[in-house]
C-alpha cells in the first residue's frame, strides 16, 4: 500500500505555483532620469510582452511628462501554470517637493505604509482579497549630471536600504563615455563600503548577495521606440544618434537585460521569500509595540487589568482585544511621532523652551540680585540712621 506521501513534496510545489507569486517594484531617483521610461521600457520589451497576458493598467508611452503622483503599473503574468502579479511602482522626482533635508522620507514612509497596510489586512476577518504592495526591490536611480554622487542621494540609499532590498541603478548611460561609466561605477562601488549602503540586504544566502552587490551600479538606457539598425540589419530598441545607435537590449551598451533577468528571471523568488522574512520580524516588532503601549493607555482599565502582557503567546485571545483597541487609529499617530521630521521639530520647540526658561531665569536671578542690593542698601541706610539717632539721643542726654 502506497499511502503516496512521496508525492507530497510534488503536490505542495502544485499549490504554490497555482497561488502563485506576487512582485512590486519601486522605481525612485530625482526628476527626469528615466525612470518612466525604464518602466515603459520594461514593459515594452519582447520578452515581457510575449507572456503579458493581460496589462491591467498601464500609462501610455510619454515623451518627458513629469510624474506628480505615485503611479502603478500592473501587469499579470501567466506562464506555465505560474501566476505572477509583477507591479511597478514609478514616483514623483522626488525631492522636487519636500524639505530636502528629509526628501528620502517620501521613499521611506511609502515602503514601511505598505508593511503595515498588509498587517493590518491580515487582521481583518476576510482576508481573501488582500491587496500586498509590500516592495520586494526598490531600483535607485542616481543623479549622475554632477559627474558624481550628490549627498543627498547618498543619504537617501542609507536610508532605503536599511529597510527594503536595494539595487543602485545609473540612468541614460549612452549620455557618458566608457570612461566615465568606469568612473562611476568605481564611485558607487566606493560609497557604498565606505557609507554602508547595503545592497539587497535582506536576501540570506551571502554568495548571492555578494554577487549582486559586486554587480551594482547597473547602467541603464531607456528607449520607448525602436530603430533601424543597420549593423543588425533589423530595428532594435534603442536612442539614435549621429554617431551611432544605443541599444537598449545590448549588453555591451549597458546593463538593462542583466537587470532585467535578475529581477524576472534569477533571484525574483529571493527577493519575495527575503521581503517576507522582514516583513515577519517588522510585524512582531509593531505588535509587541502595540501590545506595550496599550499597557501603558489602559492602565486604569480593569477590563485589561489581568491580562498577562508579559507572555502574550499565553493568552492570544486577550492580545487580539488589546490589539484592536491599539489599531490602526492608534498606529497612525505613533508613526506621526516617530517621523523624523516631528523629532526634530521636537527637538527644535524643546531648544527653544529651554532658551526661553535660562532667558526667564537669568532675568528673574538679576531682578532678585538687584532687589537684594537694594535691600542691603536700606538696611545699611537704617544702620546709619539708627547711629545717628544713637548719637543724637547720647547729645540729648547729655544737654540735659
Ligand atoms: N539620453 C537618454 N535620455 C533618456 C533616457 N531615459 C529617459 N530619457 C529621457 O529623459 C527625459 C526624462 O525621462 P522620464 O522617464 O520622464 O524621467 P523621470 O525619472 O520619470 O522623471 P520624473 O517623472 O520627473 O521623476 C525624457 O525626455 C526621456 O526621453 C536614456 O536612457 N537616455
Ligand atoms: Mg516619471
């Protein structure tokens, strides 16, 4: 009898391939780097457009229209039983409209928003049609016109890469010399050991990692339309110019199909599996936060009172009440709190409260020293005047 467990390990490989995968990509860089066309560019080439099944939503081709808002575009992939819903996330230039100081925030607060966003999904009581935006890779496109790294971009790739896989990408690589390129890639390689910018941290397996990370910068080209080439003697994605063509799809020319087989082909299942793995340790994080801070607001609530907040695991039902009275309402306005930004306004009013207290003080200390000046004044006036009255009395006495 052959209770066909061996083909167990088959059937669950079945399963997961038919549930299939989900995949976002960010797409973040100053204005006017490429990134809408390397989108458009992406999802133009044949090897994506073959197996596009359906696009669900998808701009039309532009020619240099400034993205104001955060745009997705979606495709569904259906290859061999395999479902994927491969998202690219294309945004505003960004640092065009905040403080630049704190311009990476825009970057940072969306890719954390889509972590708690799943979270608080996945506490609802349906859960089937769970919209996952959570960001698998974020592509960083480097401001290269400078000739070198601006720090703000380098701040900026600290920041995103300690919380989401990072892949630094140089746009419009037909606008520099061969040198050049050399020497950028050098600059990138440099700041990143030298700042700690992580590339595709998360990912476990450390040979891969190391991989990637000697592989980066990646330089891209981004055409929306094809042209003759007359060397391949057929049209070819790619810029035209007087002195030649830049291929898009051309190895030689830049990195697009290295790129573009990491992220579809080779490590796709890395950078889900890696994404999964933060968001697990970010969602207990949060709720152990929850947990505490509910503590702390309910403290006088006896409804609460017994519930052992040491060990939760102990009393899972309980937490579950904890955790809706700490919900999303709650969540939001702790994250107000952690912003930067309000830290450091924080930090700003409390300099200046302090200011205000030593300037009141110091004020208040003067008067008082002043006050007491005046009153040892008085008192040697009366010294004196008791003297005197003293020495008149003794005449008086003494006319007598
Ligand atoms: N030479 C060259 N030009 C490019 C390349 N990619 C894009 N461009 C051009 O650069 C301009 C800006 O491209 P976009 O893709 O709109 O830039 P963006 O990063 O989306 O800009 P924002 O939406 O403002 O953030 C357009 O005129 C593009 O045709 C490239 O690889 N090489
Ligand atoms: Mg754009």
């Amino acid at each position: 009898f052959n209770p066909g467990i061996d083909i167990l390990p088959k059937q669950v490989e079945e399963l997961k391939l038919r549930s299939g995968a989900i995949f976002n990509l960010l797409c973040v860089g100053q204005s006017g780097l490429g990134k809408t066309t390397f989108i458009n560019t992406l999802f133009g080439t044949s090897v994506l457009s073959n197996v596009w099944q359906e696009v669900e939503y998808k701009q039309p081709n532009v020619s240099f229209a400034k993205t104001t808002r955060v745009v997705a575009h979606k495709a569904h992939l259906r290859e061999d039983g395999f479902n994927l819903d491969f998202t690219v996330v294309d945004t505003p230039g960004f640092g065009d409209y905040i403080d630049n100081q704190f311009a990476y925030l825009a970057v940072t607060d969306y890719i954390d928003e889509q972590l708690r966003l799943y979270m608080f999904q996945e506490e609802q009581p349906y859960r089937d049609e769970k919209v996952d935006n959570r960001v698998h890779l974020c592509l960083f496109f480097i401001n290269t016109s400078s000739r070198g790294i601006s720090p703000g971009d380098i701040e900026a790739m600290k920041h995103i890469s300690s919380r989401v896989n990072l892949i630094p990408v140089i746009p419009k690589a037909d606008t520099l010399t061969t040198s050049e390129i050399a020497e950028m890639k050098r600059l990138v390689q440099q700041i990143i050991t030298t700042q700690g910018i992580k590339i595709c941290d998360f990912i476990d397996d450390e040979s891969l990692k190391q991989s990637v990370t000697s592989q980066v910068p990646f330089t891209l080209i981004g055409s929306e339309s094809y042209v003759y080439s007359t060397e391949a003697e057929s049209s070819v994605l790619g810029r035209k110019y007087r002195w030649g063509i830049a291929e898009v799809e051309n190895p030689e020319h830049c990195d697009f199909i290295k790129l573009r087989d990491l992220l579809m082909a080779s490590n796709m299942v890395d950078l889900i599996l890696s994404t999964e793995l933060y968001y697990e340790s970010c969602r207990s994080k949060l709720i152990r936060t929850r947990v505490k801070q509910a503590k702390e607001m309910f403290a006088s609530d006896n409804s609460l009172a017994n519930i052992d907040f040491v060990n939760p695991d102990l009393n899972s039902l309980d937490i579950c009440k904890i955790l809706c009275k700490f919900g999303k309402k709650q969540v939001d306005e702790l994250v107000v709190q952690w912003s930067p930004i309000f830290v450091q306004k924080q930090l700003i009013m409390k300099k200046r409260y302090t200011e205000i207290i030593t300037h009141e003080e110091k004020k208040f200390k003067d008067w008082k020293r002043a006050l007491f000046a005046k009153q040892s004044a008085f008192n040697q006036e009366i010294d004196e005047l008791q003297k005197q009255v003293a020495e008149l009395s003794k005449d008086i006495h003494r006319l007598k």
